[in-house]
C-alpha cells in the first residue's frame, strides 16, 4: 500500500493517508498487499463482510432492496456485517458529491504518477446505526465507482484533510449513533466517477447513489485593501481661539 505523506516545516513528514495504487481499485486490509478489483469482484475490506442472515432486523425498519438505484439525498438500510463477526443494520445516505482539485492536497507529497494523475472527489455521508449490534472501529462501507466500472476505496486518512474532514466510524457506534463525515475517492487516469456503491460481497447486487456532481469549491479570494485617504482628522477649519467678548 502506497503512502502519501504531508510535510510541515522542516519535520519529518507525516504519513498522511494510504490508497491502493492498482488501476483496477481494490480494498485497503491492514497488512495486506495492493490487490485490483474490478466492479464485478469482491472487495477484500475489514469495513465489510458478507451480510448474514442471522442479523437481527429490528421491528418497523424496512430494508432496501439489493440493486437499488437512488439519488444523492436519499437514504438504504442495510444488513452490515464485519469480519470481527459483528453485525447490525445501516442506514446509509450519500447526501452530496463534488470534485476536487490537485490544489486542493498542496503540502501532500505525491510521490506517485497514480495520484498526480487522478480525479479527486469527495463525498458527503450519513451513517446512522439502526440496528442492535456495535459495529465500531471500521470504515464506512462505501465505495466509489467510475467510468470503467471500478472500485474505488476512501482515502485512509492518518492526519487531517481540511478539504474533507474524513474519519472511519468510532470504536464504538452502537445503536442509534449517528457519523457525518466525508470520503474521498481517487479515480486514475482522470477517470470519473460515477457512483457510490455498497458492495459488501461479490454475491451482493449493489445498491448505487447518482446525481449531479458539484464542480471543485472556489476558494474565497482574500479581501483586498482598498485605495484610500489615510486615516485622520476630518478636513475643516483648523481649530482657533474663540473671540473674547468686550465688557461694556
């Protein structure tokens, strides 16, 4: 797994976040060595692991259907299972996407051609735990898809990323806790994306957000000093002496 890292001052640089550098995406596992995956195959994540049956659905809540297409700003409910065999139910909304730029990682060493070269989106995500199980301490279990029909993981993220703030879910999001947080996907060869995916199994048909992405933020240009009178006394009469008054 490659490291992109940032350097602050003269200190020694600091890992920054990680990503798979494979054309064809595939997860980021702790330990692991850099695997492509197509759309078509099983991500190889600890976020995620195939969604079990035995998960207790509670009473009222609905699911959505595997292969479901929905818009950004609506929301799936989702058997959610990690391979530490916890499993609960997600409501997962992909609220909005938008591109990003180069610019946008100035102070980040991009060491590698892969990441100079890509497209750089960031997602904004709702998770909500509405199940009865605690599935803390891993990723949000979303991916990115693009043209060529590939997974793409987030950005692990080690040290922050003003652009989009984005942190796995805590070590414990039990039920009824809620993340809001932001994901950044990296398309190679300025691919773009076209999704975001839930796709825990090869098994699984996956449900997809769509819709319009937002063209990169455009930075607030710095107020400018305006030409001007220096500041003083306002223009008059120069102060005199009063005239004195004749007793008579």
């Amino acid at each position: 797994m490659r490291v992109l890292s940032r350097v602050r001052g003269s200190a020694v640089p600091l890992l920054a976040l990680t990503t798979a550098t494979a054309l064809a995406l595939g997860g980021c596992s702790s330990g692991g060595d850099d695997s492509g995956q197509q759309a078509g195959s099983s991500p190889s994540t600890s976020a995620s692991a195939t969604p079990s049956s035995t998960i207790k659905v509670p009473q009222g809540v609905s699911m959505t259907d595997q292969g479901s297409k929905l818009s950004f700003g609506h929301s799936a409910r989702v058997l959610f299972e990690t391979t530490h065999g916890r499993g609960t139910v997600l409501g997962l909304t992909v609220k909005s996407v938008r591109r990003g730029t180069l610019k946008d990682f100035r102070g980040f060493i991009l060491d590698d051609s892969y990441k100079r070269k890509a497209s750089y989106y960031y997602a904004q995500v709702v998770v909500r735990n509405v199940g009865e199980s605690d599935v803390g301490g891993v990723p949000v279990p979303l991916w990115g898809v693009n043209g060529a029909n590939t997974l793409l993981p987030a950005v692990n993220f080690t040290t922050r990323f003003p652009r989009c703030p984005s942190r796995p879910l805590p070590k414990k999001f039990g039920p009824g806790d809620t993340l809001r947080t932001c994901l950044v996907y990296l398309s190679p060869n300025k691919g773009a994306l076209v999704a975001v995916s839930y796709r825990p199994s090869q098994a699984y048909n996956p449900i997809t957000w769509t819709g319009t992405i937002a063209k990169p933020a455009t930075p607030k240009p710095k107020p400018s000093k305006k030409p001007g009178k220096k500041p003083g006394k306002k223009p008059g009469k120069k102060p005199g002496k009063k005239p004195s008054q004749k007793k008579g």
